[in-house]
C-alpha cells in the first residue's frame, strides 16, 4: 500500500514543502526526486508524481519537493549555493525518515545539471548515496579530451611524434571544459566531465534515461561515446534507457511506465 504524507523541510533558503511517498515494506534504497531550479515538486506533466507512485510499488519510498519561493520564480543566476544547501538538507530529511538508508538521487533536465555539479557537495555532506538516476539531463556545450593512441594507452607516455612536435604540447590527460566567458558554465562542464569519477568515488551507480531522436542529446551521446569514464560507467547492464519515441517529458502512458519500472528495477537491484 502507497501512503503519500505532506512535510515541511527546513532548508537554507526556507521551508521546503514536500510530499514523502511512503510503502509498506522499509528497504534500503530511498529515492530522492529533485526540482529543477525554478521548478516544482511534480515536474512537468507530473512525471514526479507519476515516477514517485511507480517506484512505490517496486518498494522504493522517495521524497519530492518544491524550492522555498513553489517554483514560482525563475532560478537567479548565483542560486547555485542555495540550490546545493537546500539539496543536501533534503538528503538528510529523507534520510531521517529511513534510518539505516541510502540515498539514490532522481534529476530530470536542469536538475540533472544542477546535481551533477552539486555531487561533490552531497558526497562532502556525508550523504549515504547509491545511484544518480539522470533523465534528458540538460547538457550545455563540452570540449572533449582528444582521444589517447595506443601508444599512450600502453606506456603511459606521448608517442615519438608527439614527442616530436614543438614545445611539447599539453598533455591530453586530463578533461578540459569548453573555453567559455561563464563561469559558471565553464564549472557546470567541468562537471559533467569529471562526474564519471566522483560517482565512482561515493561508489554510486550512473544510471540514464533519454527519449527522443539522438540528435536532441548531441553533448550527452557524445561523452558516452568519445569520454572513457563516460563509456566505462554505462557499460554496466542496462545502465542506460533510451526511449527513441518518447517526448521531452515521457508524458505518454507507456513511457513513463516503462521509464519507472526500468527506474524500479534498477535502483533496487
């Protein structure tokens, strides 16, 4: 039985109102379903709701919530330290309503991209986590590292020509993010980049979920395809749903019902 009870959140920019989807059974995995900025707690064409009862009956209790201002306001563009002290006192809320548990964190579009660059403050808050479940996550413009020959891969060194050439060269190790004048754009890349690792690091699962046509996710399916880390996260078993007819916001019947109980079976396996 699915029992859907109101609470009150204090965050660090106020009262967040939530609704906390309980079940009948405690499990170890609580779900943690987070607004975009400037969104609200049933996202749009109440996939939140729609996931948070599907999850239910997988026996996944969750938490959804709104921003103190209901989602009314657009996100200000220095919302970003607020949006992570709010996101980390919603972790510990839900935690608190299962003691013992883990928190899987559930983002779709702009609220992808703002928790893959909050991660590392959830993982500094000391946040048990297990999984980061991203849906048509937003992701802006991103320079890949160029690809590293085989004869890097084997020695560990540049090849002879790249020895060769003139005053050596950056080494092409380490992901740089697109030269940008925002900052905060510049810093939302490097995350993505280095969000591979820092899952790795919280030994947390990547799972994603994508619909439409490739062409509307050109940044994302090119870090699964052309960025290591990217590649080596998703080859776990159905780390990754892809739902080529679906819209933007699975609003059909049989896309939401397939996006949750893919998100059932994998979050609680």
């Amino acid at each position: 039985m699915t029992l859907e009870l109101p609470c009150q959140i204090d965050g660090v920019t106020g009262a967040l109102i939530g609704v906390a989807t309980q079940t009948a059974r405690a499990g170890d995995i609580v779900v943690l379903i987070v607004p975009a900025p400037g969104g609200t707690r049933t996202g749009p064409h109440r996939l939140h709701v729609r996931l948070a009862r599907t999850l239910s009956d997988a026996g996944l209790p969750s938490l959804r919530y709104d921003p103190p201002d209901g989602g009314d306001c657009p996100p200000a563009s220095d919302a970003a330290a607020a949006f992570d002290g709010d996101l980390v006192a919603a972790a510990r809320y839900v935690l608190g309503l299962q003691p013992g548990a883990s928190v899987a964190i559930l983002a779709l579009g702009e609220a992808a991209a703002a928790v893959a660059r909050a991660w590392p403050v959830l993982a500094g808050a000391d946040i048990a986590l297990s999984a980061l479940c991203l849906i048509d996550p937003a992701i802006g413009g991103i320079e890949l590292p160029p690809a590293r020959g085989w004869w890097r891969r084997l020695f560990g060194s540049p090849s002879p020509a790249a020895n060769g050439a003139a005053g050596g060269g950056a080494t092409n190790d380490t992901p740089r993010a697109a030269a940008v004048d925002d900052a905060y754009a510049a810093e939302a890349a490097s995350a993505w980049l280095e969000l591979p690792q820092a899952l790795h690091d919280t030994r947390s699962r990547l799972l994603l979920a994508t619909g439409g046509a490739e062409a509307r996710h050109p940044a994302l399916f090119r870090l699964a395809r052309e960025h290591r880390s990217w590649r080596k996260a998703l080859r776990q078993p159905e780390a990754w749903l892809h739902l080529a007819d679906a819209d933007e916001a699975f609003g059909q019947p049989e896309h939401w019902r397939t996006l949750g109980g893919w998100l059932g079976r994998r979050i609680g396996g």
